[in-house]
C-alpha cells in the first residue's frame, strides 16, 4: 500500500447521507447550497462528545442554551437568500459558526454578529482552522444590524424574531433579500423580505420553523 495515498474522511459519508436523505429528499435543490453542505465538516462545529449526532437531521446543544440550526432548515436559510457568489451578506446569529460557514463558500464575504461572547469565540476559532477567511465576525446586538458594512445583498436571521427589525430591512439593498424566522402567534414561519423600493417590502411566508429566540432592541426582551 502506498503511503502517499490518499486516506478517505471518514466523515464524508455522513456528510453524503446527510444531504441526500434530509436535504435534498425534502426538495432543496440549489447545487451550490448542496455542495457546500458536502463540505462543511459540520461534527467540528458541536461539542466532541456529541459529534456522533452532529448529522442527524435536528438541532443539537452548542452550549449557553443554544442550538446549532438543523441540516435542513440551514439548508433552507441558505437556499432562500438565493446567492450567486458576489454578494456580502450579514449573519445575525452566529451561533455555532455552521450556517455561517456554508454562507461563506456561497457568497464573497459574510458579517456575523452574535450576542453570546463565549459562541463567537469559539466559532471564530473554527472559522481560522478551516480557513474560512471571507467571514468577519462581530459581538453584539444583531437587531440593530451593522451600519458600518451596510448595505447588504443579503441578510440571513438564524434566531426567531417578534417582527422584522427594522434597522435590518433599512440596511437591505434595493432588491435585496433577507430571509427571517418570525413568530406567528402560534409558533414561527420562515419568511422572506424583498426590499423592493425605497422603505416598501414584499413579504413571502415560507415554511413553519423552530429557533431560539432573537433577543434584543428589535427583537424579544427575552
Ligand atoms: N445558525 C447557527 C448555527 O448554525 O449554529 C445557530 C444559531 S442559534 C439557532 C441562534 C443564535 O442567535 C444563538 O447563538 C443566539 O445567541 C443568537 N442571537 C439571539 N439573539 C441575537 C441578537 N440580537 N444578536 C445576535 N445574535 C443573537
């Protein structure tokens, strides 16, 4: 046997089951969105003693009473901001750093901000070892956005908020998508915000979904 052969991840084969059986078998079906899930080695973003759950389809613990989004719904979020490869995005909620690295390999440069000092941390530190090096990643209060980078061409909102944060739709591009959980009254449905003129929004109401809550100045008080 030689030794400079190449030794298969072992984990590409989840990662393969992953996306067939819980993405694209529920009808995602950008392949750009699909073969970014293919990449991202989504066990090094939740805690080593649950790496094994890491591509079960659900949420899992990322520690600070926080999840990291499930394959399907990422795979979702990432569909419906419907990037081409140029386009600088900003991320509220970091959380675990997953859904921020398939954005990146999607678009040129993504803005994360998280509120939980501790996740942004360590996502970042993950961020380096992969070499993700178009990701910026901030602390803080998400609901107010990030003027100094704004616009944006897109904004993805991984946490479920009580009503779209308006400094978030002023910080859209004309034409510019963001792609937001909010509360129904009974439980959150994914919903898309195109900026289509000056301070008027189309809304389109997506799927029913699951996510902690968007904490802060626009969004829950807690
Ligand atoms: N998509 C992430 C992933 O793949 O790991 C998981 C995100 S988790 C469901 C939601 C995150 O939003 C949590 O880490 C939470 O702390 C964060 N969050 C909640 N309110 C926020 C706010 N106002 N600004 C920034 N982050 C916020």
């Amino acid at each position: 046997m030689s030794l400079t052969r190449k030794i298969k991840d072992p984990t590409d084969a989840k990662r393969r089951r992953m996306v067939e059986d819980y993405v694209m078998a529920k009808g995602v079906d950008d392949k750009r969105v699909i073969e970014a899930m293919l990449k991202v080695p989504r066990h090094l973003f939740v805690e080593p003693a649950l790496a094994e759950l890491a591509y079960n389809d659900h949420a899992t613990p990322i520690g600070s009473s926080q999840t990291i989004t499930q394959p399907y719904t990422v795979a979702i979020l990432a569909q419906e901001a419907e990037l081409k490869g140029d386009e600088c995005v900003l991320e509220v909620g970091t959380g675990s750093g997953y859904t921020t690295s398939i954005l990146a390999l999607l678009c040129q440069r993504v803005y994360t901000i998280e509120r939980i000092n501790s996740l942004s941390n360590k996502a970042r530190k993950i961020f380096n070892k992969l070499g993700y090096n178009n990701i910026v990643c901030f602390t803080g209060d998400g609901t107010i956005g990030i003027a100094k980078h704004a616009p944006y061409d897109a904004i993805v909102v991984t946490a479920g908020a009580p009503k779209v944060p308006i400094p978030l739709a002023k910080q859209l591009k004309p034409q510019a998508r963001m792609v937001i959980p909010l509360d129904n009254g009974t439980g959150q449905i994914m919903t898309v915000v195109t900026r289509t003129k000056g301070m008027h929004f189309k809304v389109d109401k997506k799927a029913d979904c699951s996510f902690v809550p968007l904490i802060g100045k626009h969004g829950w008080s807690k």
